[in-house]
C-alpha cells in the first residue's frame, strides 16, 4: 500500500486561514436563514449586508477510516438581536467519531446538546482546546468583540449532519448577551427526539 506524503499547513491567526489547505467554504448571513430566533432583526441585518458570518479553510488527505481532517474556522463577531453569530452546528453522520477544536483567538463558545437534550457550554479561548465526545451535536458561537479563530480536527469518515438541529426546531439552548457577558436561554421552538430517532442515531453508527 503506497504511503501519503506528510504535509505541513500554517495557521495564519491573522487571517484565520490554513495554509496549504485542500478546501475552503464559508457561510454568509442568507445561509443562515430561519436559525436566528428574532426573524426581524435577522431580516434588516441581512438588507444592510450578506456579510460571511464565518469560513472555513481545511486539508482532507482522504475519506478513509483512519484518516483525519483538520482545519480552521474563521468567525466573525456580530448579533441578530440578542443572540451572537453561531455556525449552523451539526453532529457526525457517523455520530460515534469525535473532534477537538483548540482557539486561536477571540473568545467563543462551543454549545453541545446530547440526543436525549442535555445542554453544555464550553468557553473556548486563546491555547483552549475543547474535546467534542461522540454523539454530541455541537455549535461555535463568537461572544468577543474580534474574529472568532479555532483549529480543529476530527476522524476523516465522521460525515456532517445538519439535519438533527432543523428537525428539533434548533437547539435546545441560545447563546445570548447578557449584563455578564453571555447566558444561555431557551428556544421556544424546540422539540424534543422521539426515542425512535435517538436508538437510530446510536445504532447507525455501529
């Protein structure tokens, strides 16, 4: 079996890119549409400007078990009324497979809610890292006043599922600003799993 050529990738906390990356995405306000919980504000925001909430920039070497990817993201900082700029968030389509992510700069939050719909908040800061255990849906959200930088890296066949967060009407959390800084409130618009999905999300993984 031949062998991979090592490769080396700078991060550029500057621009909150990686160097030699493989691939690159970003996400812009009318991507985001009917996450936000106030629509009106979201609405005016997005008339002023489609800004890119936040990029991404990664090297995928294969999508091989055993492989990993890695990159970094790039948030901006930003509210729609009282909630702060976040990432769609997801959980792996192979839900068992983790990923870690380790701040460049700025401060975030990394918001993680269980199948069964318990709630963690993880600040995530300049030489943190954060360890996403499986089966953990989880979102970036920029609390700071600077662009929100991470690494990050996870398992190569981990896959991506948006779905789990549109299904349950969102997370069961926001992050919203508060005279502290940040708080977590509740979103009115969600449900919880139906046992059904939660057994096939544990045995789809198997």
């Amino acid at each position: 079996m031949p062998l991979r050529e090592p490769v080396i990738c700078p991060v550029s906390v500057a621009t909150g890119r990686l160097g030699n990356a493989s691939g690159r995405y970003e996400k812009r306000l009318s991507d985001l549409l009917g996450l936000y919980e106030d629509s009106a504000a979201f609405e005016a925001e997005l008339n002023r400007d489609d800004r890119v909430v936040y990029e991404v920039t990664d090297y995928r070497p294969s999508a091989d078990a055993g492989d990993m990817i890695f990159g970094v993201t790039r948030m901006s900082p930003g509210r729609i009324g009282r909630e702060y700029f976040f990432t769609r968030g997801h959980i792996h389509a192979r839900a068992d497979r983790p990923e870690i992510y380790y701040g460049e700069s700025g401060q975030g939050i990394m918001l993680l809610e269980s199948p069964e719909g318990e709630v963690r908040a993880l600040p995530i800061g300049p030489r943190d890292i954060v360890y996403v255990p499986p089966y953990w849906i989880h979102r970036s959200v920029n609390v700071g006043n600077d662009d929100l930088v991470m690494t990050f890296a996870y398992p190569a066949d981990s896959g991506q599922d948006y779905g789990i967060i549109e299904r349950s009407g969102g997370m069961r959390s926001r992050v919203v600003a508060s005279a502290d800084g940040w708080a977590l409130a509740d979103n009115a618009a969600y449900r919880l799993r139906a046992p059904a999905e939660i057994d096939a999300l544990f045995a789809r993984s198997r």
